[in-house]
C-alpha cells in the first residue's frame, strides 16, 4: 500500500492547517474580520521547496507557513522582491546612510527639529508634503541670501558650458513655452530625465528666471555628469578609526549555534523594548517564549540533498539573526532567511532610543548589501525578498521604495515592475499583473494523484488512501486539491503531507 518514490527523511513534512471554506478572521492592516488565508505548519521544510512556495505567493512565521486567498481577502498580500544587484540607492535612503556614518564616525547625532521642522521632514504623514511646498520658496531664498553674495544669471552661465543634452535642454526651458522635441527628450539618460522633471517643477513655480539662484542647479548637473557614483557597499563603510564601534554578526538560528544561545538574551531584551515602545505591547506579549517562538524556531533545514554542494554558499542556507552591536552591546536585530534564490527578509527590531538613526532603513541596506554579497559566491541568490507588499495599507508601501522590485502576479506567478503594478492597484485592490490574457500558471496542479501522504509510518498516494478509508479520503478531497493548487505541482508532489 506504501509507495517510496525518494527517502521521505529527504522531504519536507508539512500538515494541513485550513478548512476547505476559509473563514474571515482579524486583519493586522484593516483591523476587519475579512482575512483570508490558507496554512500549513511544517515540522521540517527544505530550503528549495521553501523558495519554490514563496515564489508562489506564501511566507513563514516560525513554523507557520501562509498564503492570502488574493481575491477574497480584505487586504491582498503581493510578494515583493528587489534586485539587489541592480539596486538603485534613492536620496533619502542615502541620507540614512550618511547619518548613521556621522554616528559612528565622529558620534554626531542629527540636530532634533522643533515640531515645525519635524512634520516637514516626516515622509509617511499625507499632509505634510503640503507645508513642505509652502515653505520651500522661503527656504531658497533664505540659501541665496546667506550661501552666496553674488546671483548667477542663467543665460551667461549657459554660455559657458560645453554642449550637452541637459544644456540645450535648459536652454529650451528658458526660451520656450513649448515642451521639448520627442527626439531630445528620448535622448536623456535617466539620472537626466530626474533632473529634467526637477528643472519642470522649477518653471511651473516660475522661478527660472533671470533673478533665480541656480546654484543648486548646477551643484545636480555637476552630480549628474559625475560618473563616479559611489556604490552601496562603498557608502555603508565607516573611517578606520571611528569614535564608536559598530559591528554586525551573521549567526544560524536554527539549529541554533552556541553563539546565538549565547546572545539570546540579550537580543530578546532588545525586542522587548522594541515591542512596548514601537507597537505597544505589553510585557506578557513579547514573552521569552514569544520570542523564540516568533522569531527563533524555525522549520527551515539548513541541508538539502537536492542542491549539490557548488551552490552552497559558505554561511549555508536555513534561518539567520542578523546582529548589530554598537560598542559590543545588541542594539539591532534582522531575522532572515537565506534561500537558493535569495535573502528573505522576516522581521526586524532595534532599541528604540536610537529611532533617531532610521534603523529599519538601514537594516534593510545592510540586508541588499548582504544578498549582493552572496550573489558574488552564489550568482542564483540574488534576490532581497521584502515580505508582503499591501497596497491597501499605506503604512506598507514604504517596500516599494527600494527599486528596482517586482511584484507576484497572483495568478500567473510571474514577476511584474512595481510602477506599472501600482497604476493597476491604485483603481482595484485586487489585480492581475500579466497583462497577456492567454498567459496561464505554467506550475498549475489540478490531479492530486502524485501527492505523497503519511498515516501512521506508511507514505501513500490519494489512491492508496481511498482504498485505505474511503470516508477519510473524501473529508480531506478538498483541502489537498487546494494545496496542490496553491504549491504548485513540483513542490506539492515532492512534498509529505502528514495526516497524523
């Protein structure tokens, strides 16, 4: 009755954790009882069956794993991912960087701002872009007036630079009320076509003009014609005598080693604190326990027989803590998952009395930084998975921030530029990204012949189980043709279902 198509100790061991008819259940982004979600809990779990499942819209938490039923739930869960090689560092992100160098470097912490200047700097609140607009006209003429003596006429200073592209463009601007020629436009680079908007949104304000001070035109062509752009790795590194030490530490997790046993207190200590003051919790709530539980134990095996040992980078794959210590104490911790395909981002927590250096940002940096490193040994782990990116909860789409990413279309499973996904979210909640119609799940499973049970000690297939107990095999039907469905048919067939 048994059937041993491979060693069932080589295979992932998951058991059904979801009804045929998904009940609503509480949203952590709307608060609604309109949740939907599919699960598995999974006592050993293989990395590649692991990133095959995330590639197909699930995520884990501890040894939960889970997948939003995309058209039925409150709050669609998209799986989004960056291209860590091709990252793109934007402005804000590099003052993170530059402020948490001057941290270390020469102990400087940023000037606090009165409440005025705060709500200017604060990027997530909608209405505070409003203000900064007001104010930035005064702020211009506050820098003429203090910076330089002597006003910079745009005409003259145009005289005397070389012919380029971004020349002729401002050129046009100045002599023309008409946009630009197509052929021009589509001869700018990028950086190019950023300082073009820039140099729009000047004259729509109307202060390109003969009176304008453009030197902080100029100081972004000189940036733009620069070709030597510092890279992300260059910029994340501090002086060699530094006046604070900062170091971060890549420790296994799971199994845990002697080092990470060593620091779990001291890491959970850490969490605590995140967790009352960032999100309110109480103590009970960030228990010990709670801790492990959520953030440390881990289903995720460190070994697969099915990856030969060349693709094996030299940490190896599994669960990680990603520590940050300043001055040899734990000020900062990234949970992440190390995949064949890339770094999977879980949670992070710091010490809330240094929120002044924005260490989710850096984090985040530190963790592309991470997956551009392995990338070098491993060129297939290039990818920095983010979670799930909600549309619907504006508190969420900080994510699409770090470019270039891609969103899961959730139903051809195929990967999608963010800016083209956003236009489609922005009008449904729910959406499909492919936009060819005939486009179909090229890893669809529908026959749940293949799929490999366990009862008792004995691996069997559906057939064997209908001979078995035919009463038992219809009161489970449903739930495995919905996770053939969901796992797709390489990963749901190589996979134990364990009926115990």
């Amino acid at each position: 009755m048994s059937t041993h198509r491979h060693d069932a100790s080589s295979s992932s061991h998951v058991q059904i954790a979801f009804e045929p008819n998904s009940t609503p259940h509480n949203c952590g982004y709307c608060k609604t009882d309109g949740s939907c979600t599919a699960g598995i809990v999974s006592s050993k779990m293989l990395v590649d069956d692991y990133q095959s499942l995330m590639d197909r819209g699930w995520r884990k938490c501890g040894t939960y794993y889970y997948k939003s039923l995309m058209d039925k739930t409150c709050c669609p869960l998209y799986t989004i991912r960056c291209d860590a090689n091709n990252f793109e560092l934007s402005h804000s992100q590099r003052k993170v960087v530059q402020t948490m160098n001057r941290f270390i470097n020469e102990n400087t912490k940023p000037n606090k701002p009165n409440n005025t200047s705060s709500q200017l700097e604060n990027p997530t609140h909608p209405t505070k872009h409003k203000k900064q607009e007001i104010n930035s006209t005064s702020t211009e003429s506050k820098f003429s007036t203090n910076k330089l003596d002597n006003k910079i006429n745009v005409n003259e200073w145009i005289k005397t630079q070389p012919s380029t592209k971004a020349i002729e463009l401002i050129h046009h601007m100045l002599t023309n009320d008409t946009p630009p020629s197509d052929e021009l436009l589509k001869r700018l680079g990028s950086r190019q076509k950023r300082w073009y908007k820039k140099l729009l949104k000047i004259k729509e304000q109307k202060k390109l003009s003969m009176e304008t001070d453009i030197h902080l035109l100029i100081k972004r062509f000189d940036r733009m014609k620069s070709k030597n752009i510092s890279s992300l790795e260059q910029l994340l590194q501090f002086n060699e005598k530094p006046k604070n030490n900062f170091e971060c530490r890549l420790i296994r997790s799971y199994p845990p080693t002697e080092e990470f046993k060593y620091t779990l207190k001291e890491s959970h200590s850490v969490y605590e604190r995140y967790q009352m003051a960032v999100h309110g919790d109480s103590q009970s709530e960030c228990s010990f326990s709670q801790f492990k539980r959520f953030l440390c134990i881990s289903s995720l095996e460190k070994e697969c027989s099915r990856i030969p040992p060349s693709k094996f980078p030299a940490c190896g794959y599994g669960s990680f803590h990603l520590q940050y210590y300043l001055n040899k104490k734990i000020i900062a911790c990234s949970v992440i998952d190390i995949l064949p395909g890339g770094v999977s981002s879980v949670y992070f927590y710091y010490e809330p009395e240094l929120d002044f250096l924005k260490l989710g940002v850096y984090s985040a940096l530190k963790e592309i930084e991470l997956t551009r490193q392995l990338a070098r040994e491993i060129p297939d782990i290039k990818y920095y998975y983010l979670g799930f990116y909600v549309h619907t909860c504006i508190k969420m789409r900080y994510k699409g921030q770090y470019k270039p990413s891609f969103l899961l279309c959730p139903e051809t499973y195929t990967w999608h530029r963010i800016e083209k996904c956003v236009q489609l979210l922005n009008s449904h909640k729910y959406a499909r990204f492919e936009s060819d119609p005939t486009k179909v799940d090229e890893d669809d499973e529908n026959n749940i012949e293949q799929l490999q049970m366990r009862i008792g000690r004995q691996i069997m297939t559906p057939l064997n189980l209908q001979a078995y107990n035919e009463k038992y095999f219809f009161l489970v039907l449903d739930c495995l043709k919905i996770f053939a469905k969901f796992a797709g048919r390489i990963c749901s067939n190589r996979i134990i279902i364990d009926l115990n």
